[in-house]
C-alpha cells in the first residue's frame, strides 16, 4: 500500500474516532472498507523519546455483503447505537454511514435508552479510493477466507510515520534537564521500528497508558471484532519483543556500541523465521517492522544484503557478495553470481 496516496487525505477533527475508509468498486461478493487511528505524543509523551511523534495506522478489510445488509435491516436498526468505532464495519458507503451517524445523535437526542451510549457523530472528512488503491494480496489465506464466506476479511494493516518534531522545536520549559535532553536527543529515532525498540521489549505492564498496552488493544480488537484468529497472541509480542531487542541496539548504538558479527547472525536468522507467514496480514505487519530495521540499518551504512543469497554483511564500500575471506560470513557468493550468469548466458545460446 502506499501511504502517500492517503497522507493527505487523512485529517482527524476529533481523535476520538477513527477516519473511515470507502471504495465504491467491490471485490467479488465483498465490499471494500478501511479505517485510521493514531499513535501519538499526546497520547505517549516518551513514544519515539528525542521527539513529539504521530503515527497512523490504516486497517483494510472486506465486508461480505450479507452482513452489511443483516446489520442494516430494520430489527438491528432499531437496537443499534449506531457509534463509529475502530474495527467497526457495518456500513458499505459514505452515504449510508453518514445517515446511521446521523440517526444515532437523532436517537440519542429523543430517546433516553440511547444518550448515555451514543458518542457523537464522526466529524472526520471521510476518504474515498478506486480499487487498485486497495492493498489486496491474492493469496491462500484470502482463497480460503473467501471460500469458507467468512464475514469480514482482514486484508491489510500498517501503520506509518505521520509527523516528528525533534525536541530542538519543543518549548524551552521542556529542555531544562540538559542531561535527558542530550541523551534522548542521540538516541532519537522516529523510525516504526522504534516503536518495538523502545516499548515492546520488556513489556510496559505496569501502566495501562502504555504503547505495550495499545498494541495489546490492537491485537484484541482484530481478533475478537474482525474474528482474525491467524496468529496466537503470544506469538504476536514474542515476534514484536524480538525484533524490538535488534531495533533497541540500534537505536542506541551511538552510546552502546553493537557487536555487530553476532548482530548480523541474528538479523539473518529473524529474517527466515516468519517470512513463509507473510501470506498473513497480522504476520505480515509484524514483519514490517523488521523490514523497516533493515532499511535502516542499510541507509545507515551498517549492513548490506548480498545480491546472490539475501543475507546481510557488515558494509563496506562497493561490496555486493558474501565473502569466503570473511569469518562470519564464510561463503563466496561472487564466485556463485558468476558462475550462474555464465549458465544462463550458455543457455540463450543453445536455443
């Protein structure tokens, strides 16, 4: 998905809500639906650390008709509050969700059943996409969600940096503590990783205002809302606090120096260990903040990626293969690129 077709799209008047998403094609016997939350310093203070962040996550799922029509039949009309919620999809166009908010704070307004539940109308501007915007991965998982008719299809979720203001722009009330302020300041990165990096490492229990706990949130919400049972919770956090223990050295490698033949052992060995499971959306959105560590980690000049096998080596210059001469690396891998670009040269000529 690219997130730069929808960044500007997405405005939040009240966070309260989230922003709703609306396709007006349809894929197959679904319809197309996303929505938009924050993660933000105004919620999490320390969330990046050096820097006041937002971050958007972007859910997408297909909607089966069926149930669209079950949750605006009359009956459900009826006993319905009719709240905009995240991971809520009861509604298949912008036309019929705005009626239903509208009726809710109509019904809210008359009726006493209905003024204690009823919170509000959703006053962000909506966003409406074509198809091929939609981030549809046709694979096993979405064969096989299809064919068993299942409600609501989790098809994708991401989330992206919004916005970063470093602590330089913050008021000066903010700076006094040189000591944090310097210390935070080297080791600031905004990047998603980080958010692994810095919170999901040892698991912030201890406060329910924690990013530890909105992940948590997050994960309870796909399964029991959107019936996602892909990916076993515990699973979901041991492969977010493993890739958060890699993200954690790097981001502090400026004052804690990383031994980096044992870094790039274990960046290769996480890089084999969920990929078979990327047909998996919540996999798949675990696995992007790995991704995102590489990216990176190459940008910074500290790794490469071989251009024969994949895997990584600390960097150095124009370096593009593994190397036999190196200790850790132990494989010629240039010889190999050779070799196979002869073979398939040789094999043009013979047909």
């Amino acid at each position: 998905m690219d997130y730069n077709i929808f960044k500007k799209s997405i405005k939040f008047k009240d966070r309260n809500f989230p922003v709703e998403i609306f396709c007006k094609e349809e894929y197959k016997d679904y319809y197309i639906r996303g929505q938009v939350i924050d993660l933000s310093s105004l919620d999490y203070p320390l969330l990046t650390r050096g820097s006041f962040s937002i971050y958007h996550l972007i859910v997408f799922v297909l909607v089966h008709k069926e149930y669209i029509e079950k949750s605006n039949g009359s009956l459900v009309y009826l006993t319905t509050i009719h709240n905009s919620e995240f991971c809520t999809f009861a509604y298949n166009t912008r036309k019929d969700f705005e009626l239903f908010q509208k009726m809710g704070e109509d019904n809210a307004k008359n009726d006493k059943l209905y003024s204690g539940n009823f919170k509000g109308i959703n006053k962000n501007p909506i966003i409406s996409i074509e198809l091929e915007d939609v981030p549809i991965v046709e694979n096993r998982y979405l064969d096989e969600s299809i064919k068993s008719g299942k409600k609501i299809i989790l098809i994708d979720l991401s989330i992206h940096l919004y916005k970063k203001y470093l602590w330089d722009e913050f008021p000066p009330s903010l700076q006094d503590n040189k000591e944090a302020f310097d210390y935070y300041n080297s080791n600031c990165s905004t990047r998603i990783h980080s958010l692994c990096g810095y919170h999901l490492v040892y698991r912030e229990k201890s406060s329910e205002k924690s990013v530890y706990n909105w992940f948590d949130n997050l994960y309870e919400k796909i399964y029991w809302k959107l019936g996602y049972h892909h990916l076993k919770k515990h699973i979901f956090f041991k492969i977010l606090s493993l890739y958060g223990r890699l993200s954690h050295k790097k981001i502090f490698s400026s004052s804690e120096p990383i031994n980096i033949t044992k870094y790039i052992r274990l960046l290769i060995v996480y890089a084999k260990l969920w990929q078979l499971d990327d047909i998996y959306p919540l996999t798949r959105f675990c696995n992007s903040f790995f991704n995102d560590l590489i990216d990176d980690l190459k940008n910074c000049n500290m790794i490469k990626e071989c251009q024969f096998c994949g895997d990584f080596f600390k960097y150095k210059g124009n370096k593009k293969y593994c190397s036999v001469l190196s200790k850790y690396e132990d494989k010629n891998c240039r010889r190999q690129a050779i070799e196979q670009r002869r073979y398939k040269k040789k094999k043009l000529k013979i047909y």
